[in-house]
C-alpha cells in the first residue's frame, strides 16, 4: 500500500482528489494539508511515501515548500498539482526535484477530470519506483569540451542535409532537455524536434523557459514551421507532431497512441521515413512504452539511436521500452549524450 499526502489549500479539491486516489486499491492517502506549514509539520509524523502539492496556497506556497521537502526529505517523491495561470512555476518545480505535475482540475479541465485521476494514480505509483537521481547535483557538468566546439564552427552542412535530433521524453523531461539543449553552443549545426509528454500549454512555457536557457532558438511547434539548424521545435501539447518531406511541421489531433499526445512514435517515424540516414533518436527519461516503436523505424531507415542509461534518468519507462526493442546503437548517462551527438556530427562532417 502506497501512503499518500494531499496538500492543497481547497477543502473541495482535498476531498476530490482523496475520494479519486483512493479508487486504486494500492492507494491510501493517510494525510491532508491545506498549506505548506501545515504539510511540513504532518510529514513529520506520518512519513508518507509521496506527496501531491499545490502551487498556490496561502502562507507557505508550493514552491517554498518543494525546496524544504528536498533538503528535508529527499527521498519523498513530490507531484505538483497546478493551474494553468501556474505553468511558469511547475517550469521551475520540476527543474529543482519534482518528480512529476498534473493539471488542476478547473473550468474546461474538469471536463476530463477522469483522465487527470488515471495520470495521477499512474504517477504516484510509477513515482515510487523512480530513481532519485534528479536531485543528484554531481552529475551537473553537461559543458562540452573547447575542442569539441571548436570542431563544429566550421560547418559543411547545407540546408539540404543537415542532422536532425530527434528527442522524446515524458517524466522528468524537463530536466533532461535542459540538461541535454544548454551543453550545446550557438552555432550547433542540427536541427533538433522534441516530444515532451505535457498538456496543452504547459509546452509553451516549457519551450520559452528552454529558449531563455540554451544558445538556440527553441519555440512550440506551429503548423508549417520548417526543421532549421541551430533551432528546437516542441510538440504543443495535445496535439501530435510529425514533419513532412519539406521538413515542414504537421500538427494534427488523432487520437492517442499510449494514452498519450503528443506521441514520440509519430514523430519519430515521419522523421525517419523522410530523413533515414540523417536522424539521430534519443530517449530520455519517461514513464510509459512510447518511443521504442519511432526508434526501430530510425534503426530501420539507417538513423542512429541513444537512450539515457538508468543512472540518470527519473523514470526508465521509455528508454527500457526502447531497450527491449534492440533500436538503439548507445546507452548514455545524460551528461554523456551531447558531447556524443557533437562527436557523431563531426565525423559525418569530416
């Protein structure tokens, strides 16, 4: 049995989620908080196994409090609940030791109420077996060597063949991408597409934090904006990404391939039924089995495959997906993969 603590300052949204959690056997929510002092005193007593909390609240706010659950209780796994009005914020839980977020349920939210309660379940249980690595600092050092950089500012790559990343990544992504997109310089000469599970609008704070954060140019995918190098496209959430022959975006609202959307799957097969030989695919850390079935077909069309080894990433849902299907050529620790990537363009460039 999973022990539970809810902290939300909403005496409805408290019984809401409890009433919900409570639906999955393995679930026991032993304790509720209505801010984060109350929250802080009460994991003293009960020590839960993990913690969803609130964004907004009154006397101690969720962000506050997440910093005193890290330094106190590392090994307690935190799920942010917030608004959109909130994204911002859940940018910067997730990038300081969140385990995961969920939206709160809230006008047009509420409408899938029922799909927030199956995502939260899953999380708190998939939070547990997680590994506690993204609160592990010494593994920080992502900057690519001088020589390396030096290597890749002289570019032979014309607009017709130049690499392309492409990345997917679920829980514990955000971390991951900033990780992986600030080690590499301006002048990176492949153009890189992202799928990062997340609902609707949280992408695009998501693709604004990493544009102020990396040396390129990183905006949520539109309908027709072309792969460039040196420039990030982030699938919006909610909807799927695929690129055409033309290297143009398609966004379209198919229904859900793993329960989830956007899919990596869909867009790492239209990359490489297009590309082939010109991708490089790489899994980060991610709950769930997306991503294993677009990193064969890159394998198949002659692409090149990284998945994070399971000593960096939060959750091993995607990359062992990918594992068990054999499409891969390397297995990296995170800090590992970019300086790798700037190695694999190299050689194609000389």
């Amino acid at each position: 049995m999973i022990k539970v603590m809810i902290v939300d300052d909403s005496a409805f949204m408290r019984k809401l989620f409890k009433d919900s959690i409570e639906k999955d056997i393995k679930l026991n929510v032993i304790e509720t908080a209505r801010n984060g002092k109350d929250a802080l005193k009460k994991i003293k007593d009960n020590k839960p196994d993990v913690i969803t909390l609130d964004i907004e609240m009154p006397i101690k706010d969720g962000l506050t409090t997440l910093k005193e659950i890290n330094k106190n209780y590392p090994e307690i796994p935190v799920i942010m609940v917030s608004a959109l009005d909130n994204r911002d914020t859940v940018m910067k839980a997730l990038e300081i030791g969140a385990f995961d977020f969920i939206p709160k349920p809230s006008g047009s939210i509420s409408l899938n109420i029922d799909d927030i309660i199956d995502e939260l379940q899953e999380k708190i249980k998939v939070s547990i077996n997680a590994e506690n690595n993204q609160k592990n600092s010494s593994i920080a050092d992502f900057k690519l060597k001088k020589s390396i950089k030096n290597k890749i500012e002289n570019t032979s790559f014309t607009d017709t063949n130049f690499p392309i990343i492409a990345i997917g990544s679920s829980s514990g992504g955000p971390k991951a991408l900033k990780d992986v997109l600030t080690a590499f310089p301006k002048d990176f000469p492949g153009a890189i597409a992202i799928v990062q599970h997340m609902p609707a609008g949280f992408t695009t704070s998501l693709a604004k934090r990493l544009n102020q954060q990396s040396n390129l140019h990183v905006k949520e995918a539109k309908h027709g904006d072309k792969l460039k190098p040196g420039h990030v496209l982030i699938a919006p959430g909610d909807y799927h990404l695929s690129f055409n022959s033309e290297g143009e975006a398609e966004l379209d609202q198919r229904p859900k391939n793993w329960g989830v959307r956007p899919c990596a799957d869909y867009m790492l097969k239209s990359l490489a039924n297009n590309y082939q030989k010109r991708i490089i695919g790489v899994i980060l850390t991610g709950m769930g089995h997306d991503g294993g079935e677009g990193m064969t077909d890159i394998k198949k069309h002659g692409g090149y495959g990284i998945v994070e080894a399971k000593s960096t990433a939060l959750v091993y849902g995607m990359p062992g997906t990918t594992i068990k299907a054999g499409a891969y050529d390397k297995i990296l620790p995170r800090y590992e993969i970019p300086a790798h990537i700037i190695k694999l363009i190299d050689k194609e460039m000389n």
